[in-house]
C-alpha cells in the first residue's frame, strides 16, 4: 500500500468513526501536521475535529471569539487518528519513509553541525512541502467524494494547521476546500 492510500484509508476511517450524536455539533476539521520527535523526515498528520460547544466554552479564555474559533490552543485536541506515528501507526511510519525515499529525499542524520543547516534544512523544506501537499490533496479528495458532508451532516472547512498560523497555513487550507469554505478562518490568520 502506498502512503498516500494509507493517509486515504485512515482519513476516511477515521472521519466515518464520528459519533452521530456529535457530528452536528462540529464546525471544523483539523488535520494538525506536526514532526514526532521533531524530525522532518517523521511528519505525522492528526485528524481530529472541534465543535460549536467546546467554541462556547472557550470564549472566556481567548482573547476574542476569532481566537476562540479558529485557534488550535482551544479546540478539543481529539485525536481521531494520528497517520505516521511509530507508535500509533507503525505501518503508517513504514509507509511514510519508502515515500520519502522514493522521492529521494530519506537522509541520515549527519555527525557533522554544520551539516544540519546547509544538507538537512533544504531537504528537510522539501520533505514538508511534499506532505503539506499530499495532505491538501487528501483533504480536497475527501470534500469532492462527499465523505466530510457524510460524517458531519454538512460542508465544514478542514484547516490544515500546525501550533502557529502564518501565510502558508492560510494558502494550504484556501486551497483544500472548496471556494469560500475556509474564508473566515483565513480572514482569522490574516488579520488575528
């Protein structure tokens, strides 16, 4: 199985395992992308989801209701799956690293210093460009086969984030939902 049906197959697993009884209550879809152990070559992709009760409750704690919304710190931090993960999802880590090596960026930690910057930090870009990527089409794939709308009841933007929010997270999220799905989270990181 290739990487890219095994984010499908766990993505799609996991959107269908939301309880009916809360899938009204949701808003968003988080794909929360994140290095284990802070390696670029192990990036991991956490599927999970916030609800309009957890946004409620939030709001005193946040600095405005934006910050409430759209921002990870206060969402539930569910962990429907976690796609990568050694320990979590070991096949997942297999299948991460013969993508990555097929694409011929795999490396070896070097011994040397200096080499982190000047070897690692252009490959390790490329590796997290390429997984950006591959999870903006997963998340666009899954808004046009209907899946999102099946499991929650309705079209809700996935917003594709790490723990901070800059241009880049903005481009992959505009470009992983249908037009104008993502617009007021995107208006969020421009402006909050």
């Amino acid at each position: 199985m290739t990487f890219h049906d095994h984010l499908q197959n766990l993505a799609e697993s996991a959107l269908t395992s939301i309880p009916a009884a809360e899938a009204s209550d949701i808003y968003v879809v988080s794909f929360f992308i994140d290095n284990e152990d802070d390696d670029p070559r192990q990036p991991t992709l956490t599927i999970g989801y916030n609800t309009e009760s957890q946004f409620q409750l939030s709001i005193p704690a946040a600095s405005d209701e934006a910050e409430a919304r759209w921002n990870y710190a206060f969402w539930l931090q569910n962990e429907l799956t976690v796609i990568g993960d050694r320990a979590a999802d070991p096949d997942g880590a297999m299948a991460r690293q013969a993508w990555i090596t097929e694409l011929g960026l795999w490396y070896e930690p070097p011994t040397n210093p200096d080499d982190w910057l000047t070897i690692v930090g252009p490959i390790a870009a490329q590796i997290e460009g390429s997984f950006n990527q591959a999870c903006v089409r997963l998340a666009l794939g899954l808004h046009t086969t209907g899946l999102i709308e099946k499991a929650v009841g309705r079209s809700v933007p996935v917003i594709l984030h790490e723990l901070e929010y800059y241009e880049g997270i903005a481009r992959r999220t505009q470009a992983a939902n249908p037009s104008g799905l993502a617009d007021e989270f995107t208006a969020w990181v421009h402006h909050g």
